[in-house]
DNA sequence: CGGAATCCCGGTCGATACTG
DNA sequence: CAGTATCGACCGGGATTCCG
C-alpha cells in the first residue's frame, strides 16, 4: 500500500487526483516524460537539484499510480526507459491547463517581480 | 517572504504555479469559495478533518498569493468572509479541468477497487 | 547505469489550550 | 466567531554509501 501524502480519499475524487500529480517534482517529470520517453539519468539531468533518492521515489510513485511505465533492458549498461501510459496521456489536458494558466497568470508575475 | 514549499521559481513558472494550488488542502478549499463566499467556520465545517491552525495557514497562504481575498466585518460576534480574487478567477479553467479529469478518469478507479 | 539502504536534520502538522 | 500560542511527534527529503 503506498503512502497517502493527503487524506483519506472517497468523499472527494479530486483529492485522489491532487495526490497523483502533486509532488515535489511530479508534474515536471509529467512534461519531460509527455514529451517522449526518457532514460533515468537523462531527467536527472533535466532536473538539476533533484536527487537520485528523490527521482526514484518520483517515478516510482507515477508508477504505482499507473501514469508512468517502467521497462527495463536487461543488458550492459543497464537501460530503464520511462513512458506515459495510456492513463497518463489522459493527464495531458489538465497539464496543458496548468501550463496554460501559469504561462498567462503566473509569468508574469514573477517577469514583473524582479 | 512566504516559505517556498517546491524549489525556486524562475526557470519554469510551472512550479509557481502547482506551488500556489499544491497543499493539503487547498483546491478543496479553492472549489467552496469559488462556489460563493464562505465564512471561517463555514469553510471548517465543510472540511472535516481540517484543524482551525491548518484552515487559518492554507487560507492565509492562498491570501497571500493573490488568490482569495479575506474580509473582516468590525462587529460582534466577528465575521470574516473570505472570496475569490479576480486574479483566483483565472484559476477557473484549471479547477475546471482538475474536476473533469479527476471525475472522467479517477473516480471510476476509486469505485471500482472497493 | 540505475538504483537500494542508512543516517539524520529541520520543517510540518495535529492536539490542545487560550484570546479579543 | 475567528482566530493565536505552544509543544511535540512525525516524516520528507538531503547526503552519503553500497550493490547488480
């Protein structure tokens, strides 16, 4: 059983929703991977300041939610390629959402900030 | 200066942006405001489970960032209302899609495991 | 290369009690 | 009614080390 980061669901499946997605680097991680498959250390590198601790924690959590998929190559050096799921890329009009709202609202906020 | 709960903005107004929505509470707390003006206990009474130290930190974050704006009537006994912004107006579509999605695609798998 | 295991610190949050 | 104050447990997550 994984850890629930908020609260009990069931009255409420929009905290079972914010639960998948809400995550220190989730949604990040949502974009790379949306945007084509990517190899471990490839969005390690993506992601600057996130740990390996961290990242593998990350997708793992995807993938128990059924988001990502996990394929391994068995060979030398060893391979592991994450991907969307078909349940993933039904995230992609809410995350496009939330890129539209941050890019229209938020930016230019911070833009103005400094 | 409010803590940062996801790491610096700047490189992606993404992260910005799931950091004014992403809390454990929240966009609950987002939909029932949006639905009309709610009152302090008002608000505890519709989140069971929501201690007054937690409601009064998460409205008082979401004030801060621009999102709800909190109205204090001088009178006895207190009354303090708190409503959308114009700028959480703009967070509409993106509530909307959380809704839609978490509806479309989330519930389903919560009814269905028990 | 892609992790797992361990240690450990600091923030988060619940519980409880008090106030204008 | 609408909060604030204080205390303490818990755990998220960074750093480091080791493994197949």
């Amino acid at each position: 059983m994984r850890k629930q980061r908020h609260k009990i669901y069931g009255n409420c499946p929009v905290e079972a929703a914010m639960d998948i997605i809400s995550g220190k680097w989730k949604v990040v991680l949502l974009f790379h991977i949306m945007d084509g498959t990517k190899r471990f250390n490839e969005l390690g590198r993506l992601l600057p300041g996130l740990t390996q601790r961290m990242l593998t924690n990350q997708l793992r959590e995807l993938e128990a939610d059924g988001v990502i998929a996990r394929t391994v190559y068995l060979e030398v050096p060893p391979k592991v390629e994450y991907s969307m799921t078909p349940f993933g890329m039904t995230l992609e009009p809410l995350l496009k959402a939330l890129w539209v709202w941050s890019e229209t609202h938020v930016k230019p906020r911070l833009t103005a900030e400094e």
